[in-house]
C-alpha cells in the first residue's frame, strides 16, 4: 500500500508492503530527546476539586459518562464544567504548537475534529496563563472507555505478539515496549483492534503513553491548515488487524 506523503509533519511509517487497510498515526513524544516538553499544565489550587476529577484514572478514561461527575448522558458539560479552568504552562513546558499528546487542543484544532468525528468527543475549556501573563484559550479532550458501552482495549493484542493474562477473572493486557514514551525502538507499525476505532477519527487510549491516535484523513486535514505539533513529537503509522 502506497504511504502518505507529509510535507510538515515528521512521520514514521513502517508499514510492511503487504498491508492494505486504513491508517491510522499515534503520538510519540521522545522523552528521551532534548527540548520541548510535552504540553504540561499545573491547575490553579483555587480548582483542585475539577482538578481532582481529572487526576481520577477511573474517571478520567473509563467512566467520565457513568460517573455523572463532567457530562450528562448527552455528553454535554455539566454548568460546573463550562467555566473554564485556570492553569499555567508548567516549568519548562512551551505551547508553539496547537495540537499536543494528552488531548491539549487549539480551538480550530477542535473544531476540526468535531467536523470529523460531531457529538463523539468532550472538550473543557482552559484559560491557559503564559509566563509572560499572557492568557491563552486551549481545551482539553476527555476520552473514556463508557462512551461507547464497553472497555476495548485499542490495541489488537494478538496481532501485535503480546500476552493476555486473566488477573482475579479479568484479562490484564501486557502493552508492547514500543507503546512507552521511553521506547528504545518507537517506529514499530502497531495494529489497533478494529472493534475501537468504530469509524473514529480521533481515539484516546492509556495503552499507550502519549495517549493519542489520529486516522489518516484528519492528520492529512490537519496538515492542510498548518497546524504545528511539539518539536519532537513524531506520528507513527499504525493500521487496523483483520
């Protein structure tokens, strides 16, 4: 299958010639690399309650609907959630781009990704406060597991060559090396479990560390409007198992 060309984008694909199916790219942000930190904010103590939330592993990916805590069952924000949050850009973190691992988005990068994927994602808005004193508008997504009615994990174990175990009747699913952030070996073209991606164009995951996967339309779209990623920020080619 013939790969995508990016012209702005640093992008790995190391799809094997055999593969014919959509593609999809993920986040790797080397933390191993010098310069640019991913986006990392530090919530104003005033909010540590919406800030705890946030911080909730439960919450944060796998029952933001069940919870009743951030949206109501039509996946709107609840009142609390519409005022924005108040944050600053954490030490040594920068914000020369519009689109970050972690969901941390531009507002046209947003809108975008409404356009592609309506009515399926969240996004809350933060009033970011720059070291200048400059105060920037972003809005972060939340993802969780319970928008679509059951846990998937977006990797296709199987395909990939990695273990599920069963711990105390449930399955624990051991993630391969490359899904870390430290990877020593990144670039590996992974598959993700085709039952998750559900015709999405945005997926958001703690399988992996720098949490987001994009398909090959919307980073194409992306691309097209100029929007500026982290100096080290790479999109690996991923594709879907059979």
């Amino acid at each position: 299958m013939q790969k995508q060309k990016f012209k702005a984008f640093k992008v790995k694909d190391n799809s094997p010639p055999s593969y014919v199916g959509p593609k999809f790219y993920r986040f790797f942000h080397n933390v191993r690399s010098r310069g640019g930190r991913p986006f990392m904010v530090e919530y104003d103590p005033s909010d540590a309650e919406r800030a705890q939330v946030l911080f909730d592993h439960r919450v944060r990916y796998h029952s933001i609907l069940s919870s009743g805590l951030i949206v109501d069952e039509g996946r709107n924000l609840l009142p609390g959630w519409r005022v924005p949050l108040k944050a600053e850009l954490a030490k040594g973190a920068e914000v020369s781009y519009e689109f970050a691992p972690a969901g941390f988005a531009s507002e046209r990068v947003r809108d975008v990704i409404e356009e592609f994927d309506p009515g399926l994602h969240v996004f809350f808005p933060i009033d970011l406060t720059l070291p200048d004193g400059t105060i920037q508008r972003w809005y972060q997504m939340l993802w969780s597991d319970d928008f679509f009615g059951q846990s998937v994990p977006i990797l296709d174990y199987e395909a990939n060559g990695t273990k599920v175990e069963m711990m105390n009747g449930k399955p624990y699913y051991h993630n391969p090396a490359w899904a870390s952030s430290m990877a020593l070996e990144p670039y590996t073209f992974g598959y993700i479990d085709p039952t998750y991606t559900r015709g999405l164009n945005l997926l958001g995951t703690d399988n992996l560390d720098n949490a987001e996967v994009i398909s090959g339309p919307l980073a194409v779209r992306l691309e097209e409007m100029n929007v500026t990623l982290p100096k080290n920020a790479t999109l690996v080619a991923m594709g879907v198992a059979r």
